[in-house]
C-alpha cells in the first residue's frame, strides 16, 4: 500500500548572531555604496577590502592587516569580506591566533594547515539534474524505504522511481507538494531551492526568510557542468588515511610532507591537463598580536611562495611587545613582516552611523523599542561600547516578551543599573 508524506509543520528556530545580518562590503563594481548589505559607516575601508577582493581574484597574494581599537568593526569588515568570497566560491579559512597555543599540534604544522584550507582546486564535473516542482511523493506503507515522486515544469511532468537513500534525503530536506527542487541523479543529492511561487497565495503572512522561487521550464532532466571547490587539506587529509579506520580517530596527527608533496604534484598535473583551475584563496588570523615571532617568521615564509593565499590579519593593540622576543613594535608585529603588510585603519563610528546601527540590531531581532528607550540605549551604546549596547538590547528583548509591551527608557535605565559596564567596573577596582 502506497501513502502520502506528509511534513509536519515545525516551528523554525532562527538563531541571529552577531553579524548575521551583514550580506557582503556593501559596495557596487563603481565603488558606490550599497546599504542593503547590512554594513555601516567605514566607507574608505569597505572600499579598500573592495580592491582587496579584486586583488584575491587576479594575483592573491600579500598581507593585510585591520587595526583598530575595540568596538571600532573589524569583524563586521571581515564578516562583509568573507560573504563576498563566498559569491565567488574563492576557498577562506578564519582562525584564532591562541588556537595556535592550545591545539596538540606544532604551531607551523598548524599553520600549514590553515594555509592548505585557504587553497583548493576547482573541478568541473557533468552531471544529469532533475530540476522541477513537487506534485506529489509517495512511498511505501509496507517498507517505508521505496516510493514515487512526481515533478513538473511549466512544459512537462513526470514521475520517478524512489530508492531509500532518496526517501531518507526527502525527508531530511522536509520536502513536500509544492516545494522547487534540484535532484542530482548521479550523486543522489537533493537540494530544496525554495518554494513555488503558485503556493504563494496559500500563506496569509511570510517571514522574512521565505524563499518564493518560479516553477522551472523547459524539460525536467538536464545535464548540467557543474563545479566544486576541494582544498588542499581536504587532499592531504584524504591521502594520509592509509591506517584503516584506526587513523580516523587521529584527526590531530601532522600531516607528513611526502604527502603534501605528491599532492602539490597532482595538482599541478590536472590544472596542465586543464582537469582543474588552482584556487587561491584568503588565511584570516584573528588577534594576530597573540601571534610569536616564530609564527611571523614561518608567515614570512609561506606567503612568499609561487602558491599562497592572502593572509588577513586584525589586532586591536596599537602597539605591544611581540611575542617570543624582548623587543615591542607597532601592533606587536615584527618590523620586516609589517613592512611588507598593507595596513587599513578602522575608527571609531560617529552618533548618527551608532544610532544606525542599534536600530538596525533592534529590527534584525524584532525587538519593538519606543523612541525614548532607544534614544537611551543609543547614548549607552555611544559612552560604552557598541557590544554593551547589543547586551542590553538583549536583555531587554526578554523584558518586552514577558510584559507584552515595547522596551521603554525606563527598562533601558533599570538593565544600565543591573549590568554595569566594563569602564565603572575598572574604576570601581582602581
């Protein structure tokens, strides 16, 4: 006997962190601004990892570093950079310069590592695409693991053969009548692209992460080139499990350099045979100041290389001592490593781009705040910090769900009176 599926109607957990909002720089390919990336202020840097970009596309290679003091939106450039790597498909790795003191591994084995993440290879492969609107899925009462499942375009329809790995993705993507997918037959993989534009109607509100797509034309099965990005640790890890199943469980084992070295080589023999294009992509090290002076000297190195990604690095300290050494220097770099780094300056955001911001916050986590409650929060936010600005929104968030109302100055007031900010909390132990 033959059933419908049915998806249950679960509630969609948004998680929003900090920077979730942020879409990419925020600027157009003539260098004006574009808001509806989600990014403020800091025009003249937004511009410069513009070109940065450019730059990783047309020869990536060479250091930068954003400097800046605390609060000031370094991660918030860095987010916007990376999402514009991502339309692009340019390989990234982000890391933490103390992720190099606590991990088992040595500190350049550890590097090497994120370097390899930051370059890949990207292969082209042809591959036959369902691609239509669900009518209707059916599967079997009895086995549960075999069924039917019928598609349209605006042209054509049909119905198609159902294996239990297709069922399991089906359900795993909570497909149901009237959803747009894209089905890869030779792999198997099922990709939701959204929600037929017809079904519409049938909502009478939509979030804001609904995704209304048009029902696809022509015929449903078509072969398509598609492509994929691996990266270099992906290959070397690949190649290094030769222990069986063992080695699995020895994920923080260095990688011999045999292996690297016959996987430079392969890669080197498909981008001349034209099987793949080598990939180079960006290395961000966050708080480089915690970086050592063997660290930079191993970096010196690397990014020297004829294959090397771009290496971003971000510090809040104007100056410091640099790690490993006696010696202090300008953002607690080494002086021949800083030389050859360019160096782009975040300041401070003005009121009116902080007020900006916190009412951005405040929409993006659906916090309904009158005027004057905002106006308080803004001026906190201002004196203290945009990140004790955030906090208390927060707080206030739970504050307004549990009475119904809208955040009020005085709620603002009480939560500055509740959680005291870092500068009277220093001054109280001065």
């Amino acid at each position: 006997m033959i059933e419908r599926i049915s998806a249950n109607t679960l509630s969609q957990i948004e998680r929003i962190g900090a920077h979730s909002h942020i879409l990419g720089l925020g600027i157009d390919e003539n260098m004006n601004e574009r808001k509806e990336d989600g990014l403020v202020g800091h025009y003249s840097q937004r511009k410069a990892l513009y070109l940065v970009n450019q730059m990783v596309q047309n020869t990536p290679r060479g250091r930068i570093l954003l400097a800046g003091p605390c609060g000031t939106g370094k991660s918030a450039l860095v987010s916007g950079f990376i999402k514009e790597l991502e339309k692009t498909g340019i390989p990234h790795k982000l890391i933490t310069a103390s992720e190099i003191y606590s991990s088992s591994l040595s500190k350049t084995e550890l590097l090497t590592q994120a370097i390899r993440e930051a370059l890949g290879i990207e292969v082209k492969e042809s591959s036959r695409v369902l691609e239509g609107e669900v009518v209707d899925i059916q599967v079997s009462r009895e086995t549960g693991r075999t069924g039917s499942i019928t598609l349209k375009t605006t042209e054509t329809e049909g119905v198609f053969t159902l294996g239990e790995k297709m069922v399991q993705n089906l359900y795993q993507e909570r497909v149901e009548a009237g959803d747009v997918i894209r089905v890869n037959k030779t792999t198997g993989v099922i990709k939701k692209l959204g929600r037929s534009l017809s079904k519409a109607k049938d909502y009478e509100s939509i979030g804001p992460y609904a995704n209304f797509v048009p029902c696809p034309e022509g015929e449903l099965l078509s072969v398509r080139e598609e492509r994929h990005t691996v990266t270099f640790h992906d290959i070397d890890i690949i190649n290094s499990k030769t222990q069986g199943y063992l080695s699995l469980m020895n994920a923080s084992a260095e990688i011999p350099a045999e292996i690297r070295e016959n996987v430079d080589a392969t890669m080197r023999e498909w981008v001349e045979e034209g099987r793949g294009v080598l990939r180079s992509g960006v290395l961000f090290i966050n708080e480089s100041h915690m970086l050592d002076a063997e660290c930079y000297s191993f970096l010196n190195l690397a990014t020297e290389l004829r294959i090397t990604p771009l290496v971003v690095l971000s510090t809040s300290k104007e100056h410091g001592p640099i790690r490993g050494t006696e010696d202090r220097g300008r953002y607690a770099i080494p002086g021949d490593f800083l030389s050859r780094t360019l160096v782009i300056k975040t300041n401070p955001y003005s009121n009116q781009e902080m007020e900006e911001i916190v009412r951005n916050r405040a929409g993006e986590e659906n916090v309904a705040m009158e005027e004057e409650g905002l106006g308080l929060l803004v001026e906190l936010a201002i004196k203290y910090g945009i990140r004790y600005g955030f906090n208390l929104l927060s707080a206030a968030d739970i504050i307004a769900q549990r009475t119904g109302r809208p955040v009020r100055k005085e709620t603002i007031a009480s939560l500055a009176e509740l959680f005291v900010p870092e500068q009277e909390c220093i001054q109280g132990s001065s």
